[in-house]
C-alpha cells in the first residue's frame, strides 16, 4: 500500500493514462530508438563527493556533512579529512567518529511529486520537499533520478544507489519518458510534426520527440514521449515555436508509471522494476 503524505490542499487520484497511447492523432519521429547502454555508460571517475557518501549513508544531510568535515570528525582510510569537496571510491573505508559509514542497505522509491515541490531530498527537514514527504521511509539520503522542475509534477524516481542515479541521470543516456503538457495555445499541426521530426538547437544540436499526440483531440493538451534526457529539453523545443508550458506532468518514466499513487504518495519499487532499471540497453 502507498504511503501518504499530507501536500495541502485538496488530493484527487490521477487516473489519466500516458496521454501518447490517445487517438488517431499520434506521429512517430522516424528511425531506431537509442536505448541506454549499461555495458557503455559513463560514470564520471568513479568517485564520489565525502560529503554526498556521508549523507547517502544516512548520517545528516549534506550540509550538516560539510560541517563534520570541518570539524575533522571524519576519516578517510584512517586520515583525518577537512577539506572541502574531497572525492572518495568504492574501496575507500569511511568512518565517522569510529563508526565506519557504508550505503550497504539500497532503496528505490517512486513517488508522484506534487506542484510546487522541489525534488530534493538532501535535507528531509526542509518545506516543500520530495525528500520532507518520503524523509520516514528509509534514514538514508535518496537522490532524484532526472529531477523534475519545481512546478511540474508526475513520476519521480529516488533513490541511494549511486551507481544507478548516476547512469540513469548522465545527459548523454537516452530512455523512454512520457508527458502530458498543457500549453498556452493550440498547438498547430505543422508543428506537431515539426518536433517528431526535429528541431535545432541554439547551441548547435538536435532535439525531437519519440512520439506525440493531441489528447482526445484537444489541441491544447499534448502527449509526449521523449528519450532525451537533457535538462528542461521539452521546455526549449516549445519555446523555440513560440509556446509555453502552462502544466507539464510525468506519466512514465523508464516504463516506470505513477499508477495508483495520488500526489504526494511514493511507493517502493518492485524487484522486477529495480531489474528493469538495472538492465535498461
């Protein structure tokens, strides 16, 4: 059963289906989808920030980490470490005040963030927060899979796998991700196509969708489902024809949906959906 959280305001369960599976409105965008590749993907130089490993290991948030290692509280391989944004690997023995610190324990949530939340969770204590509705699920720290922006709401994904959060959030990784998005006026039919068929960037690149559809016919309710994973990238193809997103809500993410779970409510996941994630290529 999904936990509830109290988000104010009134709560109605969503029951809206991933808005591309609508109508006979829907254009695909041409050739093979790039999936991500697990065996190929990059992870940076494998270390992690001292900070991020302390709060990750549900010591405080990392903040609070920050002030420990000023203080000299934490050792790194039996040294004393102070200094500010020092990066640690796998093999290295973390211990706070003796106590040696691991993420041995992993946690994988999806959660249905509301409007008007940030989807941090560093510091569980903080208003309006993904990490203040889910801080009694685990004492660890959870990180956010490809955040969401703070007014947009729909499937979010947490969690203190490192590995994983840094494969699935790396921007040069491509999955699947489906929106319904609300614009400000109706979208043409010329630029619907447009999208699936790509639209260039002021930086030089290229962006397109998978998919997209009109809702039941409404123009100006769209379905789109994307495998681009750079920030904002659906907020600069609108924009870039002249809309705006008034409303922009996740349905699916990696196959992943908020089925279920109203606003404010989080769930774990499934072993298969942790398997899913993990082999996602």
């Amino acid at each position: 059963m999904a936990n509830r959280k109290k988000t104010g305001g009134s709560r109605k369960r969503n029951h809206e289906p991933a808005a591309v599976r609508f109508g006979k409105d829907k254009k695909r965008g041409g050739g093979p989808k790039k999936r991500l590749n697990s065996n190929s993907s990059n992870l940076g130089d494998g270390t992690t920030r001292l900070n991020k490993f302390i709060a990750h290991a549900g010591v405080c948030s990392r903040r609070e980490a920050d002030e420990l290692i000023q203080l000299g509280s934490i050792t790194v391989n039996g040294k004393i470490i102070t200094e500010m944004g020092y990066k640690v690997k796998n093999t290295d023995i973390i211990k706070h005040e003796g106590e040696t610190l691991s993420h041995n324990e992993l946690f994988y949530f999806a959660i249905n963030k509301p409007k008007n939340f940030n989807s941090n969770c560093d510091n569980p204590l903080k208003e309006r927060t993904v990490g203040r509705l889910v801080n009694k699920a685990t004492k660890y720290i959870l990180s956010p899979i490809v955040k969401l922006e703070r007014d947009s709401t729909g499937i979010l994904l947490l969690t203190n796998d490192n590995d994983l959060y840094l494969k699935l959030s790396n921007p040069k990784h491509e999955f699947e991700k489906i929106f319904q998005l609300e614009l400000d006026k109706p979208l043409k039919q010329e630029d619907l196509e447009k999208i699936t068929q790509g639209i260039r960037l002021p930086s030089g690149g290229w962006a397109k969708a998978e998919s997209i559809s009109y809702v039941k016919g409404n123009q100006h309710t769209i379905g789109v489902e994307i495998l681009n994973n750079k920030p904002k990238i659906l907020t600069k193809i609108f924009e870039l024809l002249g809309y705006k997103i008034k409303k922009a809500d996740r349905v699916s993410f990696a196959g992943i949906t908020k089925k279920n779970l109203s606003r404010g409510e989080y769930r774990k996941l499934s072993e298969a959906e942790i398997t899913q994630l993990k082999m996602l290529g």
